[in-house]
C-alpha cells in the first residue's frame, strides 16, 4: 500500500521533526510507544517530557522506557498535558522542537477516563507558543468514543483559526473508513 496508515505517518511527521539534541513532548503517553519513539529520535543529548494522567499508562511507559535502555532521555508526568509550563524547565522549553499526542482513551484501560478537549486545546496553545520555527505538533484524533466528538469538532474548529502566515496546519485520514476511523492533525509553526 502506498497510502501510509494514520500511526505510521504519524511517526514519518515527527521523524523528520526532530533531531540529536531537541526536546519532545508526548503529551498522552499511553502504552509508551511514541515516548520510545521521541526517545531515539533526540539521541543521547535530547530530552523527552511525556504526560499521562493514569499511573498505568505512567507505569507502561516506564516499564517500556527501561526495556529499551532510554528512561535516562525522557522525564514523565502523571499530570494532564496542559500543564507543561509548570513541569518542563525553561532551558527545555526554549528547545522544544515537536509534540504527538493519541487522542481518545488508553487501550485496554477505562474507557470512561478520555482526553478532553479544553484541556487538549489548552496544551496545543501552550506548546505553540514555545514551539521553534518548524517544530511540529502532531495530534492523533481517535474520536469514535464518548465525548471524542466533540474534542474532534473543537480541535477542528481551533486548528482552522490559526493564521496561515504563522502556521501550516494538514489533516490526514482515510474518508471512506467506518466507525470513525482517526485521522491527523499536523500543525507546523513557520
């Protein structure tokens, strides 16, 4: 197939984000997949700040980390992402160069417990301001859930406003999925 999945584009994006040496975030770190992934792409003097607000995901992401020899490259968080300006040091955020976050809920976890949209919008904000020109913010959009609706139709409606001549925002999916197949929403600061 020559049309890339949503998760492995994903990671495309930000691959061609990072280099040795910039700073991450995860913002839903889940299962630590993507943790790992930020992990190698900013080597050995780069840094990863990764966001869950269940210790599950915390303790997966860990565990993950450690299996792989880069817990020593990433700091986590048991906190919502919207809180990065109390919890990342300003020299790490004067590096900060990409940002993923998987939208919806952990898999295999309470279903009940999702991201929300004010609280994603707010961390969208908040690392765009931060974010260097031609950092990357990559917003994986599961919304096939309770309550992922309408996180969907607020980011979509955020995203939209911004400006053209400071950012380029792209949404990728597949359109002609069924029960509501996520998509991406990429925003790159110029």
């Amino acid at each position: 197939m020559k049309l890339k999945r949503v998760l492995p584009y994903a990671h495309e994006l930000i691959k061609e984000a990072l280099v040795e040496g910039d700073v991450a975030i995860d913002g839903t770190c889940g299962n630590g997949h993507d943790t790992v992934q930020l992990c190698k792409l900013v080597g050995q003097t780069g840094h990863v700040y990764g966001y869950d607000i269940q210790k599950q995901a915390i303790d997966h992401t860990l565990e993950r980390l450690q299996s792989n020899h880069l817990a020593d490259r990433s700091t986590l968080f048991q906190v919502s992402h919207d809180q990065i300006e109390s919890t990342i040091p300003k020299e790490g955020l004067s590096r900060l160069k990409a940002a993923i976050f998987n939208l919806g809920y952990l898999p295999g976890s309470d279903k009940s417990v999702v991201t929300k949209p004010d609280r994603t919008i707010s961390s969208v904000k908040l690392i765009l301001e931060h974010l260097h020109p031609g950092g990357l913010i990559v917003l994986v959009v599961y919304h096939g859930h309770p309550g992922g609706e309408e996180e969907k139709d607020a980011l979509l409606q955020y995203v939209q406003c911004l400006d053209q001549k400071d950012y380029s925002v792209l949404q990728y999916g597949f359109i002609n999925q069924k029960n509501s197949p996520p998509f991406i929403i990429a925003i790159e600061k110029k």
